[in-house]
C-alpha cells in the first residue's frame, strides 16, 4: 500500500482521491415536525440484502439535521442524467428548495420526484455519529426502478454519464449486489 505521507491529512489531496470513486446522485427527502426536506446526496451507497438495508450520511453542519433525525421514513430520489439541475437546487441551502418543484407524495409520505432512475421507501434502522458526518442506516420498504432511465454520475467533482463497456462484472447480478 503507498501512503504519501505529506498529503495523508491534507483535505484538498483526500477530496481529491476520493473524487477518483464515482458514484451515483441522489435527493434525500423526508417529512418531519411537517416540514418537507431534501438534500443532494452522493453518499447512498447500498448496504444489506437480508435484510434490505442503504446507507446514507448528513453533514453535522446542516442546519436540517435535528429534522433529519425525527424523520418516521424517507425517500431515495436516484436522479437520472437530466436531473442536474435538481442536483443543483437540492445542494443549495435554501428555504424554498421545493418552490415550482413537481413532486408525488411516495409511500411514505415523504416527496417522490418524477423522472428519477430509482426509488427506494425507507425506515430509520441505525443512526451513527461518523466524525462530521452522522451516518443513517434505513431499512427498504418499497423500491421501484426505471431501467429505460439514465442514472446521473458524480466524479472528479464533476456530473456525468453512464458509458457502458461491453464487460460485464464477473456473477453480476447473482452473488453481488453492485
Ligand atoms: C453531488 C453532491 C453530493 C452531495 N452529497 C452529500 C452527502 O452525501 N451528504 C451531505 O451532507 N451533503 C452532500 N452534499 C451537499 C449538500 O447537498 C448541501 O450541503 C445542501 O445544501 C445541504 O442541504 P441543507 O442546506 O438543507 O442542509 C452533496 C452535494 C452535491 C452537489
């Protein structure tokens, strides 16, 4: 394993290296105390099959996060290649990140946005405090996925596309979940 130990701890050099990990982009939504959230969201990532668990983590800084705690379920918006400018919006932190939007009530009852490439109803299953960040564990309840949809892709601190190869990954889809 090489460690440069002169860029170990700089937070520009570790941002960067782990821009190198692309990832999918998600908004985060939820009701609490009847206030409707969401947020952009890179680091869902899934968890568990058996039981269905996802993972995601919320800044400690965000001014929504004792919300975020109450919230009875969420929602998993997966945002597709032409969702960026709802990237954009949610990442902003605004009071009025829901004015003009479209929206569904999901499941749940937290908010659904049409034209996602996936969704997933959750319920709270594990808090963590993680450093900075407090990491949430939630249990699917409900998902649907709209394979004729594009997932948008973040890395490098940039959005892209999808550009397939003609490799698939070794046992996808049967002994991995990835
Ligand atoms: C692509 C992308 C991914 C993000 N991922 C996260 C994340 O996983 N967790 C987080 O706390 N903030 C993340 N953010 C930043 C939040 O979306 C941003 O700070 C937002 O303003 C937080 O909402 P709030 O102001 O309502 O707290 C991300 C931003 C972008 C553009």
């Amino acid at each position: 394993m090489i460690i440069d130990r002169e860029t170990a701890f700089d937070v520009r050099a570790f941002r960067q290296a782990l821009g190198q990990f692309p990832t999918g982009v998600c908004v985060v939504t939820c009701v609490a105390d009847g206030e409707q959230l969401g947020m952009t969201m890179s680091s869902f990532n899934s968890l568990s099959l058996d039981p269905p668990l996802v993972l995601f983590s919320i800044d400690r800084r965000s001014a929504g996060l004792p919300l975020w705690q109450k919230a009875a379920s969420y929602t998993i918006n997966v945002l597709s290649e032409n969702q960026k400018d709802i990237s954009n919006r949610f990442a902003k932190p605004l009071s009025n990140k829901w004015e003009g939007m479209r929206f569904e009530q999901g499941r749940s009852g937290a908010p659904v946005l049409p034209g996602a490439a996936a969704l997933f109803d959750c319920e709270p299953w594990a808090r963590h405090e993680a450093g900075d960040h407090e990491l949430f564990i939630a249990r699917v309840k409900h998902f649907r996925s709209f394979a004729d949809r594009q997932p948008l892709v973040f890395g490098k601190g940039r959005y892209a596309s999808l550009q397939p190869t003609e490799f698939a990954a070794p046992l996808w889809p049967l002994d991995i979940h990835y």
